[in-house]
C-alpha cells in the first residue's frame, strides 16, 4: 500500500537521463540517492527477457558518479492481487505492507560454495582471535596498552568505519576535502577490514538485498552466518570484480582507492601501521626502563592491546550491525526486512545500531532519530562541520515514516 493508503501500482519506466524521481514506498531492496532526494528500485519489473540500459547502483547513490551506463537485465516480479509487491524469503511468499514486514528464515546465497573455504580469511580471523587472547597473560599488560586499545576503538573503529567507510563513502552522508577523506580512509583501512572498495561495494549490496537471499550476511540464514560466517567461505557474487565495477565504480575510478585494492596494499598499510606500534612501544619502554628487556615487554603490550586486541574488538563490533541488528531491538519505521534499532550494539558502535532508523533514511548522517539515541558517530561529523571539516551534512526526517501502531 502506499502513503496515502490507495493500492500501489506498478511502478512506470523512468526515462534516464532525468531527474524525476519514482515514489518512495519504503520497500526492500531500494537505495536512496542523495541527489534529489530519489529512490531507485534496482528490481523494477520489465518483461521477460527484456534489457535495460539502468545506471549502475553506485552512481544512483553518489551524485558525481563516474559511472557509466551498461546493459542489464532484469528479472520480473508478479505482483499479488492486492496491488503490494510479492517477496520471496527463504522459499515462502511474504507480502511487505505498511503493516509490517514478517522475517522468515533464509537459504544461504545462491552463489555461495561452503565446501570453498577462504583460507586465508579463516585463518587470519583465527590466528588473531588467539593471539588476543594473550590479553590474559600479565606480562603482556600495560595500562597503556589497555589506553591504546580503548582509544582505538574510537580513532580507528569510529572514525575509520563507521564515519568514514560507511556514512561518507558508502552513503555520501556529508562531504569533507580529499585530504582529509583519504587521511580517514587509511584509519578505516587500519581495522583489517579489507579496502574501501570492496567494504563499500559489499555493503552496497547488502542495501539493495537487505534480507532477500543474495544478501551477503543477513543474519536469518543463521547467526553465525550474518555475524562472522560469510566471510570465510567463497560466495561468487562478492569474490569477482563484478562486484566492484557494479556498486563501488566510484571509488576505484579514483587512483587512491584503485592503489588500495591492488597487490593487497590494504594489507600492507595494516602492517604498517602495526609495526609503527611497535617501534613508538619500543622506544618509549626504552625511555622508561632503560633495559631493551623492559623495552620488549612495553612494546609486545603496545602492540596485543593497541593492535591486536582493538583490532578484535572492532570486528565483532562491525560484525553485530551486521548480525545482532538484524534479529533483536525495536523497529521505529517499516522498511520492509529485519533491521532492528539496537541498543546495546548502539553504544558500543557509536551510533551504528540504531541500524532500523539507518536502513529507514540511507543518506542521513544521523543514525539517532530520538532525543535519546545517542549517535556519537553523528555527534563527530557535526563538530567537524563546526570546525570547517566537514559540509553539507545530510540531515534526518526528509523521507522516513514511523511505524504505525
């Protein structure tokens, strides 16, 4: 149903090249441009068999996209009697209203091959987790290390991921200097995340098929699929540069972003940064104890903590917006699939567990709609515009509904 309570109808053919925009009836698998305030429905019906010359889904999303217009062809959707759009989840028929939307279980991704272990993922995600463990042993802790690790979070997760990996890149939610945007990215990159190209591209996708069967990690497959699960078996649709040239064309046509993906130099800077870790631990342990022993001990507690740990830390952060925030929490707007506003994943991520009011308005800056959402991911590009760093900070409630009831 739409708005205004009469039945929907399909939606008509948008002539490219204009900027009228289609309705907006809240439904899955939308991305809201920033530009003119639009939404485009990458699964708009057509005829069988039928092609579509349809802009890539990053430059729907970016306003000064370099992308350009490629051939694609679009499977119909039959639309059930009462005029709402049919959606399929996990092979039974659930009709998305205004009057909620009803998770069911989900198959895995249809390209997904579980018997295809990514290796390296598996064994890097491993090898760290054990090795924070050593947080345990005493002679691996320093208060600075713990200092170092608390802060982090913040430098690092805060103003890596969340502000710069997912509301600037991703969503274009306020605008900012290259030199300040790169300087961001490279703390992004520092969370062992993989590059901005493909952090962008796969959370791009996850937009347009946000709890349908190709999104990458919805947690109604299983928990510990939307959690940590899909990063370490091979899914076909994210493992080919199909992915890249489809929802992060933007970026990679910038050469900084291009540098990043190449020969794994997302890799390297992570290194980097982490034996600039060691170097400062060693110097200053040095400085403190005068004995290269004391100096060692400094050092392996800068980097466990400081590194390591926070490293750890940041993942299952990012990874509960993808797992917990699509399960459990409240709903203040029908968007059509399961994000939930959560408050526990809220406060540990700064702000990105409010995820039900994200998946609501895309574009905004702010992931707290409440006086009480507390968003300090939001509270952080608000004081970068207030400083000169930050401009044209997409605000909330331009699009989003509440729920009723």
């Amino acid at each position: 149903m739409l708005p205004g309570g009469g039945p929907q109808k399909p939606w008509p053919p948008r002539v490219l090249g204009s900027n009228a925009p289609y309705p907006n009836p809240r439904r899955r698998g939308c991305f809201q441009s920033r530009a003119c305030n639009e939404t485009i429905d990458p699964t708009f019906r057509f005829g069988s068999g039928h092609r579509h010359e349809a802009l890539n889904q990053e430059s729907d999303l970016i306003q000064h996209s370099t992308a350009t217009l490629v051939p694609v062809t679009l499977v119909p959707r039959a639309l059930p009697t009462d005029g709402a759009p049919e959606v399929v989840v996990g092979g039974q028929p659930a009709v998305c209203k205004d009057s909620g939307y009803v998770p069911h279980p989900l198959p895995l991704p249809a390209a997904v091959t579980l018997r295809k272990v990514r290796w390296a993922y598996a064994i890097s995600i491993a090898v760290l987790h054990a090795t924070a463990l050593l947080a345990f042993v005493p002679w691996f802790f320093s208060w600075t290390g713990v200092a170092l690790a608390v802060a982090g979070l913040y430098v690092f997760g805060t103003l890596g991921v969340n502000l710069c990996f997912h509301r600037l890149l991703t969503h274009r939610s306020f605008e900012c200097s290259k030199r300040t945007e790169k300087f961001l990215a490279l703390l992004g990159v520092c969370c062992l995340q993989e590059g901005p190209g493909r952090w962008v591209a796969i959370h791009r996708k996850h937009h347009q098929h946000s709890d349908e069967q190709p999104d990458p990690h919805s947690p109604l497959v299983r928990f510990i699929w939307g959690h940590v699960g899909w990063l370490i078996v091979e899914n076909r649709d994210t493992d080919s540069i199909q992915l890249y040239q489809r929802y992060a064309r933007d970026l990679l046509s910038q050469p900084f972003y291009l540098k990043l993906e190449r020969r794994l130099r997302w890799l390297w800077v992570y290194v980097a940064h982490a034996l600039l870790f060691a170097v400062a631990g060693f110097g200053v342990g040095y400085w403190l104890t005068g004995t290269w022993a004391g100096a060692g001990q400094f050092a392996a507690s800068i980097v466990l903590w400081g590194v390591v740990v926070r490293t750890v830390a940041v993942w299952h952060i990012t990874w509960s917006v993808n797992s917990l925030s699509h399960l459990f929490g409240y709903a203040s707007h029908d968007t059509g699939e399961n994000s939930r506003n959560n408050w526990f994943v809220a406060l540990i991520s700064n702000g990105e567990g409010w995820h039900n009011n994200h998946h609501a308005d895309q574009v905004s800056a702010a992931h707290g709609h409440k006086w009480w959402e507390l968003d300090v991911t939001y509270l952080t590009i608000k004081a970068m515009q207030l400083v000169g760093l930050a401009s044209k900070v997409m605000e909330p409630g331009r699009r989003n509904k509440p729920k009723a009831g």
